[in-house]
C-alpha cells in the first residue's frame, strides 16, 4: 500500500515535470529553419483538416510525418482549447510571436485547423522515440485493411509477426525483429500508456490483451524497434507497441457491424464454413470545453476452423492385430516420420463483449487527466472434437489410455487400433472437450500536459485484474459410451498487475536550447495464483481433488529509474545519451507446492545514439543494453494436459543483451525509403526448450548461453506516386537467427529414440529469413478506394534440432504468402449521417499454410459503418 500511495501522489501531485513520450526530443531544441520542409526530431507537422474518413478522423495528411517528428503542442488529439485562446493563437501565429504559455509560434496549418474544424489538429501526434526506428499505422490505413480485431492492424508492418489462428484468437502472440512469437516477454503493448502486454504468462499464453482495445477506437498505432530508449525496460528487445485511441471533441455516434465468412478443408472430416460476426457502438461528447466522455460497446461472436489433429507420430508397425478402422488419413509428421491422423479438435466459439469508458478533463488548455475502464466478458468452448474413425460396424473408435512411449521398445509395441493392417494408438482423452471462462477489469488514470512553458509530464497508473479465469478439459468425448464426466480445470485465483509511470522532460534543460532531458520512474507488480483441480463432472464443472504438484504462486516487481539527454551540437547532428537502473525481485513462489527462494536482481542499461541528418537524409546509430527479467510464468507456473506438460525454472537468469541498429534514410515527397540494418547478441536468452516429443509432450524453461540475430531491413513508403491516385508501400526483412552458444540438450524424440543434441549453430525456432509485405492503394475517387496488399514470410524451424524439415503438414512452420482486398465507398448523407461499405477478402489465393496450428484459409467480409 505504501508503494500504490507513492505512485498516486507522483500521479496526481508532482509539481516539476517530463514529457510525454510524445516529446521525447524537444520541439524547441531541434526546431529547424524551415520548419515543415525538415523530418529531424522536432519537426512540427502539418495538420490535416480533411474530415472525409467516416468517423471523423482526418486522413493522413499529403506530408506524412516520418517517424521521429513530434508536436509541440501535448495530447493534441485530445484537448480542446477555447474560443479566446484560439482567436489569440490565430493572431500570433500570423504575427511570427510566440502564443502566450508556449515555446513556439503556431503553425499556420494547425491554426487553419482550429478554426475551421475547433480542434487543435486532425493527426495523432506521432510517436517520438527518435533513437529507435518506428514505423505508424494511421486510421485511414486501418480502414483500408480487412481488421476485426486490434492486432490485425500491425500484420503488414515491417519486421512483425503475429500468429493470429482465425479472428478472435485469444493467443494471438507477437514477434519482432529477433523476438520468436513465443518468446511473447520481448515484447510491449500499451494503450494510451496502460500496459496490455501480459507478463504474467508466456509462449502461447502470453499474448497480449489485444481485446481490451476495439479496433474502431484506434487513431493511430506506432510500432516502436528495439531498447534503445532508455524509457522502455528490457522487455522491449523486440520492440513496443503504441496505442493511441481517440478522444471526441464534439458530440458524434458511431455504429458498425460486419459478418466474415471462412470455407475451409484440409485433411477431409475437417472442411466446413465458418462464420463469425462483429458489433461496434460508440458515443462521445465534450461538455464545457473541460469534460470529455468517450463510452464503447465491442462484441465479436467468431468460429475457428480446427486448430489442432490428433496424430500418431510414434512410429507406425505392419502387425496383426488391433481393432479395424476406417477414415484414418496417412500424413508424414514434420520430421518426416509416417504417422496417421485420426481427428481433430473441431472449430473454437469465441464470444467476446468489451466495455469501455473514457473520461478526460482539461484542467487548463495544456494539461488534462484521462481516466478508462474497460471491462471485458470472454468466453471459448472446443466441444465439436471430431473423430474420423470408424469401426466395421460403422460406430465411432474412441481408442484407449494414453500409452507408454519414452523409448524405442516401448514405442514399438503395436497399437490399438489397424488402418489396413498399419498398427496405430489412437489416445481416448484427447476427443474431449474443452471451455473456458474470463472476465477482465482493467483501470487506469493519465496526467499528460504541460505545467508550465518549460516542463511537461506524462503520468499512468493502471490495474489490471482478472476476476474469474477458469479453464477446463474433458478427458472424455461426450459421445463416448464409456464417458465418465471426469476431467480437469485450471483457474487462476489471482492474476494481476500494477503499474506507474512516470515520465517528466524539458526542452531546455536550465535554459539552455541545445539540450533535452527526458527522465522518471516506473513500478510495476505481477502477482499469480494457480490451482489445477480434478473435475468429477465437466458439464457442471463439479471440481474433486486439488492436483498433486500443479499449485503455482508467485510474485515479481520491478523499480526502475531512467534519464535520457538529447544533445545538438552541431546544426545536423544530435547525441543523446541515456541509462535505465531497475532493481527486480521475485517473491513468494511455489512451484508444485514447493516454495522457492526469493531473489533480487539489479542490473544498469546504457543507450545511446547519435544522429546526423542533412536535408532530405537520415542516418542514425543506435546502441542499447537491455536486461529482460524472467516472468512469472518461466519462473513458477507448471502446467500439464493430457498430452503436455511444462515446467516452469525458478532459477532463471535475466537475458543480457547488447544491441546496434543503423538506419539511413531518404525523404521522398509525400514518402521516404528506409534501410534499418540490426545486430543484437543476447546472454543467457531464455526459451522453453522440448524435452520429449511425441504422444506426451514434455518442456522446460532454460537459460540458453548465447544468440545473435543479424537482420537487415527496407522499407519504401510512398503516396501518390508521381501524382498518381497510387499509394503502395513496401518492406522486406533478411535475417538470421541462430545459437551461438547452446551446449547438449537431453531430447527423446516422437519413437522415443535417444536423440541428445548440441544446441551450438543451430537456427532459433519461429524465426523466419524472410519476410515482406506490400500495400498498394487505388484512390478512385474520394469517397471509393480500393486496396491490394500482401504478407510473405519464408518457413523457419519448429524444433530446436532443427530435424523438422517437412513443410505444409500439421506442426510445421511453413512459409505462405497472402494476398487481401478490400474496397471501400463512403457516402455522406443530406441529414448529416456518414456512411462506409466495405468488402474484403483475407487470402485471396487460399494459400494453405500452418503456424504449427492451419492459418485460416479464404475468408470473405463485409462490413457497414455509419456515424454523426
């Protein structure tokens, strides 16, 4: 309590203060000559008064800021000055003198659109981590592409992966750069600074919660690469995702709705057509130029097409005996070991109601409070297992216990079930089912402004609380005859977080112009509590014994303090230097019902970067050590299922990492060219390393000595091209990621053979060498466009032998390439009431590829929108 005390007093009560992290490097150090003709850190923009896009979010303007530019003026998207003090900033704007409590004149454009829209700007300020290159999505661009949920906004951005199995996908995990899709705590999230990322779990689990944010709240997304701001901890080794979501400045209604539809067939049984639908309510109003209120409605009902196949990859045996069965499907496995498919988990139903309020209040034309609410209702179920088996009199073969397979001679014995004479196990637990249940709170309270002509601040305290998470598994398939109800549930007791920070700058530092200070605090706790229980009957969830060995407790925490120095000390160069001291501690764990030591760690990241940008060129190095503390979920969390188990490492050491990226770039009108060449050499990585393969499955989190990832990076961005209607961007990413220092690892494979191996040269799973995007766009007319884009990314290894050398089957990490379109055409009508109708087609060329699990195949959208 002493601590959230602290953190609410430096919230609501600090009286000298930081920017935001929207000026970074301040406007009036790195003001240039000509201020709308430059990109350099500082370089005010140009605003948009377009108010064509349908929910009155102006388009992205002709001049489209490059990432690193920044506005003067602090939450600019959110705060509403009032009618005096416009007239006044109209009249010092066309007189060249300073407005009375700012730095810098007004840009006659943001000026423009003040009076003619009575907003401050049309545009998100863009994100101004100037040390680190940062790519933005904007609202226009989010229309254009076929997004039913928050992190389908990001797939076409440059060196980014996410592993979104169908719309809705709870596990929808994010890759950057050299940070694999599992490895989900090298990543950050936030959401108008309140932390989605989930440092609570990892792999699969530890995606971020992108449901908490509605894709229609979005005005503009900044991807952020690598830790070379000293603001961001070590868990931004991938990169940091920034999420700005609107803020109305009058009062407007907002409604959409669309239905998308998915044929799909891969191995027989398994084809179907899923359907899945999406709602979208929203009403915002400001009262008294003060009082801002912003209310949400998200609901999202989809159906998954089958995630997973239950397959015998153990080693097939010509052996009489076993009980005949028909509609088994012959497949090699990824290893190329013959194996024989003989169900799947039937589709996913997903249901998902968010809502969210948004209070904001100016306390004086520079400085405003923000508070949000967002509560979220969830729920999936997987009761439609199917099975392709059949016996000769036709009924359903639901197989036997799980067998006994950790060596050759136990995998060789014949299985209890013949496919033509071909002995096969077919494993009776896995045909059950499956539901879960979450509801989510998640608060949070900003103070971003400025406090006085020469100070700003940027300050966030969130909560996040999972109020009820249960999930449970049958061990039975309800069809089964000899079905017994049993099974087991996990339900997480306790699983939240709080977070502070708090962020204070000044463009000049003790008056002097030609240095910047960025600095400030963070806080953060973590705490879990898990139990797995038996279940006496699963369609009631009537709970039995508390299991033996799967209670998990746990908690960390993180004080950080950081500073970071912009330094121009020429006219076309800047320095900026900055360090992050965190001291981290784990307590209270149980792994099992065994308590762990508690632990502290303490560790100091230097950044720095220099930065040299003569007209039209940017060339930037950066270098940044980053220190990732292991999560909860590596340090205390088992768990198991009836074909998996993981264990979790209560010893883990933090990753030590060092990292470069150099960037030149050239601005082009209406666009630039980009090329981002990255090195990042990593000490005791941590993974989750495969132990046993096969029927049962069983893992553990490790320390991994060395990695390196070696990456180069092109992006092409350009609008109207040569005054076209065209606007196409491009980028592409080579890149190699490998384990420098590994040592053996004890492995028994899919036979149960013995085969140990040696981590050292091997390529790191789920790290692709290949990847690139395209988006090209038809402005018609301005109301109609049309749009064509599409995402490549070569295959890459699932196992740590990198022995999985089969594409295009069930576990493999195969290569696709995905092309989408979608056509828009707005309407305005005479009452005022605005209008879009879209449709879209997500793979167009139904490529059939597999993230481990299948990506959806051709999924067809339409979707209607409507405001005023």
């Amino acid at each position: 309590m002493k601590t959230l005390s602290l953190a609410l007093a430096g919230l609501l009560g600090i009286s000298s203060v930081w920017a935001a992290d929207n000026t970074e490097q301040p406007a009036k150090l790195l003001q240039k000559k000509s201020a709308t003709a430059t990109s350099k850190p500082g370089t005010l923009i140009e605003a948009s008064s377009n108010d064509d896009t349908l929910d009155g979010h102006s388009a992205q303007p002709d001049t489209s800021p490059l990432p690193g530019q920044e506005k003067r003026l602090m939450a600019s998207n959110t705060t509403q000055p009032s009618t005096d003090e416009k007239k006044k900033d109209e009249a010092t704007a066309q007189s060249g003198e300073k407005a009375p409590g700012r730095n810098k004149p007004v840009p006659v454009a943001e000026k423009e659109t003040v009076f003619k829209e009575m907003v401050v700007t049309g545009e998100v300020e863009p994100d101004t981590h100037y040390t680190s290159p940062s790519t933005r999505v904007t609202r226009e661009q989010i229309e254009r592409q076929n997004a039913q949920t928050t992190e389908e906004v990001l797939k076409y951005q440059p060196s980014l992966q996410i592993r979104q199995r169908y719309v809705g996908d709870p596990n929808g995990v994010l890759g950057i750069r050299g940070a694999d899709m599992f490895s989900t705590a090298r990543n950050m999230v936030y959401a108008d600074g309140l932390p989605l990322h989930n440092f609570l779990q990892a792999t699969f689990n530890g995606a971020p919660r992108w449901s908490l944010v509605g894709p229609n709240e979005i005005d503009a997304v900044d991807i952020v690469y690598g830790p070379f701001s000293a603001e961001y901890s070590g868990n931004s080794i991938g990169g940091v995702i920034n999420i700005k979501t609107r803020m109305p400045r009058k009062q407007e209604f907002y409604v959409e709705s669309s239905v998308f539809i998915q044929p799909f067939k891969i191995y027989g049984p398994d084809s179907g057509t899923f359907i899945g639908d999406r709602q979208y309510v929203a009403y915002g109003n400001r009262f008294q130029d003060k009082l801002t209120v912003y209310l949400a409605y998200n609901r999202l009902e989809a159906q998954s097409h089958p995630m997973s196949y239950f397959i015998d990859n153990s080693g097939l045996h010509d052996a009489p005996g076993g009980t005949p069965v028909n509609g088994g499907i012959r497949t090699p496995d990824t290893r190329g070991t013959p194996s024989i498919i003989y169900g799947d988990t039937g589709p996913e139903k997903v249901n998902t109601n968010l809502f969210k309020v948004k209070l904001g209040y100016d306390i004086n034309s520079e400085l405003q409070t923000i508070f949000t609410a967002a509560y979220e209702d969830r729920t999936r179920n997987g009761n439609s297992v199917q099975n392709f088996l059949t016996n000769a009199s036709g009924q359903p073969f639901w197989g036997g216990p799980t067998p006994t397979c950790n060596s050759p001679s136990t995998c060789a014995v014949p299985g209890n079930a013949s496919l033509n004479g071909t002995r096969f196990d077919v494993v009776q637990s896995g045909f059950g089912g499956n539901q879960d249940k979450r509801e989510t709170l998640n608060l949070g309270l900003q103070l971003r402004g400025a406090l006085n002509p020469n100070w700003n601040i940027d300050s966030t305290i969130s909560y996040f609380d999972v109020l009820k998470d249960t999930r449970a598994t049958a061990f039975f398939n309800a069809n089964d005859p000899t079905n017994n109800g049993s099974g087991q549930i996990q339900d997480f007791k306790k699983f939240n977080w709080l977070n502070y920070d708090l962020k204070l700058s000044t463009p000049a530092l003790f008056g002097n112009e030609k240095i910047s200070l960025l600095g400030g605090y963070h806080f953060d706790l973590y705490t879990l509590s898990f139990r797995q229980y038996a279940l006496t009957d699963y369609n009631t969830l009537t709970r039995g014994a508390l299991q033996a060995n799967r209670n998990n407790d746990g908690q960390t925490s993180t004080h950080a303090v950081f500073a970071q120095s912009a330094y121009r000390f020429l006219p076309d160069w800047d320095l900026t230097v900055g360090a992050r001291q965190e001291w981290w501690s784990a307590m209270n764990g149980v792994v099992g019902s065994t308590s762990v030591p508690d632990r502290e760690v303490s560790a100091l990241s230097p950044k720095v970067s220099l930065g040299y940008e003569p007209g039209p060129w940017k060339v930037r190095y950066s270098f940044g050590r980053a220190h990732r503390f292991p999560v909860i979920a590596e340090l205390f969390q088992s768990l198991s299922t009836p074909t998996s188990v993981l264990t979790a490492n209560a010893l883990l050491k933090p990753e030590n990492g060092v990292h470069h990226n150099f960037m030149v770039e050239y601005r082009l009108q209406k666009g630039y060219i980009r090329v981002n060449a990255f090195r990042d050499d990593i000490k005791d990585a941590i993974q989750q390393v495969q132990r046993a393969s096969g029927v049962l499955t069983s893992s553990a989190f490790q320390n991994i000595d060395q990695t390196s990832t070696t990456g180069v990076e092109l992006i092409f961005d350009q609008r109207r091209i040569l005054g076209s209607k065209f606007d196409f961007s491009f980028n592409g990413t080579w890149m190699n990621a490998k384990v420098d220092k590994g040592g053996l690892v004890v492995f028994t494979d899919p036979t149960g053979a013995n085969a140990n191996f040696n981590l050292d040269g091997k390529q790191r799973i789920r790290l692709p060498h290949w990847r690139a995007n395209f988006f090209a766009t038809y402005n018609a007319t301005e109301a109609w466009d049309i749009s064509l884009a599409g995402r490549y990314t070569s295959d890459s290894f699932n196992d740590l032998d990198n022995k999985d050398h089969v594409n295009n089957v069930f576990g493999a990490q195969s290569d696709f390439f995905f092309m989408d379109f979608k056509t828009n055409y707005r309407y305005k009508f005479q009452n005022g009431l605005k209008s879009r109708f879209s449709f879209g087609i997500t793979n167009l060329n139904n490529d059939k590829a597999w993230v481990f699990h299948p990506y959806p195949q051709r999924t067809y959208l339409v979707e209607a929108a409507f405001s005023y």
